[in-house]
C-alpha cells in the first residue's frame, strides 16, 4: 500500500473509532449496496434454494431483528396438496419461518384467508404441519381483526384488511406463481388478497387497480416467491397435474412489483403485460424493468 493510501485508510479508521454509530451504519449502507435487486436460485431442494435466495439478499438478520414479531404470508386458499400447485409450497414456508427464528423473532405468525374450507386448506396445502413443527403460530384468521383502512387509491379508497398485518414488527410475502383466469398471473400484489376482509370478490371489476392500491399500505420487508412448481393453465385452483410444471426455482426480493416483474418471464410474459404490474410501476411502488436491476442468478 502507497504512503498516501495508508494515511486515508488510517484516518477512515480512526473517524470510524470516534464515531461508532456513523460507522456502523456506514458499513451497512455500503453492504445494502453490494446486495443484489433480486435473487435468483435453482435446485432440487426447496428448502436449499430458499434459504441460498434470503442469502444472497444479505441474510435474514437484514430483515428480521431478534425480537421481532413476524408474519409470514404464504397462499393457503386452496384445498389442494402441494403437487397440483394451488398453494405455496410448505418446504419454502417453513425454510423462512426457520430462518425468522434463527434470526430471532420473538414470534411467527402465518395465516390466510382461504376461498375454499380453511380447516382444509391449511391442512391440505402441507403448510399447516410444517410450520407448527417449528413453533410458528397457525390460526385461522378471526373476523373481529379486520378493520377499514385508509388507502386513497385510484380504485380502493379504504377497505377491511387483516390488522395482523400492520401490528407485526415484520411482514414477509411468500406467494406461488400460478395462472390466474382474470389477472393472467397471480404472485406477490395479489398474494395480498388473502388478507381482504368484506366481499373481496367485488374489486374483479378493476382488479389491476385494486391490486396496485393494496401495495400502497401493505409494506412487506421481503418476498420470496415460490416457483418450485407453477401452475400454467386453469388457475387459480387448478387440480389436474398435467398443468403443473416443476421448475425448481425461488426468486427472492425487496421490491415485489419487481418480483412480479420477473415472475411474469417463468411464462413466457413480461412485467408490461400485467395491468397491476404496469399500475405499480407509474404509480412508483416499484420497478418493473428488470433489465435496469442487478439479478444473482445461482443453481445448487
């Protein structure tokens, strides 16, 4: 090291030595940079490639912090097993709930509002069991909970959503990507609907704008989307195996206008050709170019 370059590095150390705090949050900003936009994983262990995905974002410890009270929410709206498809797969559930409590959290909370029987779906979708076994919490969700939130969106200006939400510490988006009738693609935006209290089925009418809005309240600190197994025709509830394709894939984020984004290639599609996609993105929620972010790509 030149004279000069030793003096600079001293004088950083010694800045960083009167100035703990200052430093610390130096560093972390400097780590958050290095850290992709969206990671990408493949390999045959769902468990694996999720936990490689949350890694290569920086860790769970980036998002989850000892203490906290977390809610994951997976899809668990269908009565259907993990093969055909219609939930989130239970191995990728589980593998984040593992990670929260390794990071710390106080407390994991997973739940849905399901179309068909929630006695059955949670139980059907394998996600139930999985998570238990880990000590999360898995209730059904109570009608009392919902209360009408203020969302002033250009389709939704209020509406019940499930106060759970909002009172945890940490909310983590863990949906499956599946074809959808009305939405074309359904993934991390309308995951959300699982936490719509009221006549939810009212907002089809202008569902990409009602879908845009609800990402103007709900906030999750990090989504994984879950495409060990896409359903790729006669979703959301699918049911035939011959509509599944396995692909073995996690893709993990921040921004899940951009998760979306990137979602929407697995069929052969573009963000720009989901109208709740290209709402986000104008409305600033997001980015749906994903030619413009830092994707990791890694197979194990």
């Amino acid at each position: 090291m030149k004279r000069r370059d030793l003096i600079k590095s001293a004088a950083v150390i010694s800045i960083g030595l009167s100035l703990p705090d200052t430093f610390s949050m130096f560093i972390s900003f400097a780590e958050a940079a290095d850290n992709p936009d969206l990671a990408v994983v493949t390999g045959r262990s769902p468990a694996a490639i999720t936990r490689a995905a949350v890694d290569a974002l920086g860790g769970i410890k980036r998002f989850v912090s000892r203490g906290d009270i977390v809610v994951v929410k997976p899809n668990m709206a269908w009565d259907r097993l993990p093969e055909q498809a219609a939930n989130t797969n239970p191995e990728v559930v589980s593998e984040v709930v593992k990670l929260c409590f390794e990071a710390g959290a106080k407390k994991v909370k997973v739940f849905d509002r399901p179309v068909n029987d929630p006695r059955r779906s949670y139980i059907q979708s394998g996600i139930a069991d999985a998570v238990r076994a880990l000590g999360a919490d898995v209730d059904h969700m109570d009608n009392r909970k919902f209360r009408d939130i203020s969302i002033k969106g250009q389709a939704l200006t209020s509406w019940p959503l499930y106060t759970e939400i909002f009172e945890a510490d940490k909310l983590i988006n863990i949906p499956i990507a599946k074809h959808h009738g009305l939405a074309k693609i359904t993934m991390a935006m309308k995951n959300w609907m699982g936490v719509m209290g009221g006549s939810r089925n009212t907002i089809h009418q202008r569902l990409d704008e009602s879908l845009a809005d609800l990402a103007l309240v709900i906030k999750p600190v990090l989504t994984v989307l879950d495409a060990v197994r896409i359903l790729t025709a006669n979703g959301p509830q699918g049911g035939s195996l011959n509509d599944v394709r396995r692909l073995d894939t996690v893709i993990a984020g921040v921004d899940q206008v951009a998760v979306d984004a990137y979602g929407a290639t697995l069929f052969g599609m573009k963000g720009s050709d989901l109208g709740y996609v290209r709402i986000a993105d104008k409305m600033g929620l997001g980015t749906m170019n994903i030619s413009k972010l830092k994707i990791k790509k890694i197979a194990i």
